[in-house]
C-alpha cells in the first residue's frame, strides 16, 4: 500500500490541488492524510473528484486555519475511531483476511505534522539550537510508548520557514513511528520526503511492501533509538526493564 501524508497549509489553491493529484497518480496512493486543508466537508467533492478517491473523511476547518481530511480508494476499508481538530484515529485494512480484525490493541501507525523534533539533529538553524526542554512533552510519549522513527530517504528536513541565511531554520517535524508490532508485520517498508512547489513542508511518502500474517505470539525485537540518551528515565526505565 502507497500512502501519501502532507501538510498542504490550504487546498483550495488549484496549484495545491493540481500537485498532490499529480502524486497521487504517480504514487499510485490508496490512502491520503491531509493536514491544514482549510476547507470544509462541503467543499471536498472537487477535492475528491481530482484525486479520484471518492471516499474521504473530513475534520472542518476553522475558519481558514486548520482541518484534516483522510481520504481512501474503493479497495481500502476505513473504520474512523476517533477524530479532533488534530487527529484522525482510523482502523486500515486493505486485506478482507488481516488476522488483526476484531482485535483491540492493534499494531499501530502515527504518521503527520507532529510540530515537534525529537533531537536536534532534527533541527538547523543559525538560531541557537533548541533546548531538551521544548522536546520534554514530546519525546517522553515516544519513549513510554515504545514507538519507532520509521528511517527515511530524501531529503534531512521536512519544513522551512523559506527565509535565506541567516535566518533561514529547518526542521524534521514531519514524521511517520509505529508500534513495534506494525514494524514486524511491515519490516520492509519505505519512506520518502518528496519534494512540495506550494506547502513549506514536504510530503511523506510511505510504501508498506509485503505484510507478514503473524501466526501466534509476536517475538520481542529490541530496539534503541540513540535520543532516548537525552532524557534521565530512560536510563531508569532500562535498569527496571
């Protein structure tokens, strides 16, 4: 499965529009998240006419600042969960034989504008660079949760205030992690920042490959992500663990 996930900051551009049908069509997407769409459900129809994607889930501007669209072809059976002016929580089965139906604590996936770095190889500026408190909300989550910073390709950085130096700063806000258990059903996946000509952010770009159908209990892989060293409870939580 090919899934697109970008901050557009508007779609009712048609330059916006016309750019991620463009991707949608060469990346042969199922499944599309927009974010900062600043439309609302009544004006998607266009929307998903150019994408040809006629199924879609919308979170509705406010005013012009904001909204969220999940969108899915006919072939993808989308259940919403849980939604909010910042979220979209969706149970994605593309396989009418996912041995993870009907179970409750499913393998998990978080992909989005997360408006926040996890270290400050994630940040480049002539600024002063950003201190581990700004990072403290963020980071404890990830590391609580077991997530993992699915490794990309491309570019380092996903947005830019587009100023020149010295003024110029980057950062990797935009991210995909998941759960432990969606990276050994999906161990071959890749992910990619393709370039945008109309958002300050890029476009992540996720491709599944082949799911691995697990049979019974699930081995245990460890994994260690090297920012987990910024922060004192993770050496607690491994001298418990």
């Amino acid at each position: 499965m090919s899934i697109l996930c970008w901050n557009c900051q508007g779609l009712g551009y048609p330059r916006a529009l016309r750019s991620l049908a463009g991707l949608v069509t060469t990346k042969n997407s199922r499944l599309v998240f927009l974010i900062e769409t600043k439309l609302w459900t009544n004006e998607w129809e266009v929307v998903k006419k150019k994408l040809r994607m006629p199924n879609g889930f919308f979170v509705d501007a406010r005013g012009r600042n904001g909204g969220l669209a999940l969108l899915w072809s006919t072939d993808v059976q989308v259940d919403i969960k849980s939604f909010s002016t910042h979220h979209v929580e969706a149970c994605i089965m593309d396989d009418p034989d996912n041995p993870w139906s009907g179970l409750s604590d499913l393998p998990t996936l978080f992909m989005g504008d997360f408006n926040e770095i996890l270290n400050n190889n994630e940040y480049a500026s002539q600024r002063p660079l950003r201190l581990n408190w700004q990072m403290e909300q963020f980071h404890p989550v990830v590391l609580h949760c077991g997530l993992i910073d699915i490794r990309y390709n491309g570019y380092q950085f996903t947005w830019c205030n587009n100023f020149i130096l010295p003024n110029s700063t980057r950062t990797r806000i935009d991210k995909a992690l998941a759960t432990r258990d969606w990276k050994n059903m999906f161990p071959r996946e890749s992910l990619m920042h393709l370039s945008s000509n109309h958002s300050d952010h890029l476009t992540i770009h996720l491709v599944l490959g082949d799911q691995i159908k697990q049979v019974g209990p699930s081995k245990k892989r460890f994994r260690f992500e090297e920012g987990w060293c910024l922060f004192d409870e993770s050496k607690t939580i491994v001298q418990q663990a």
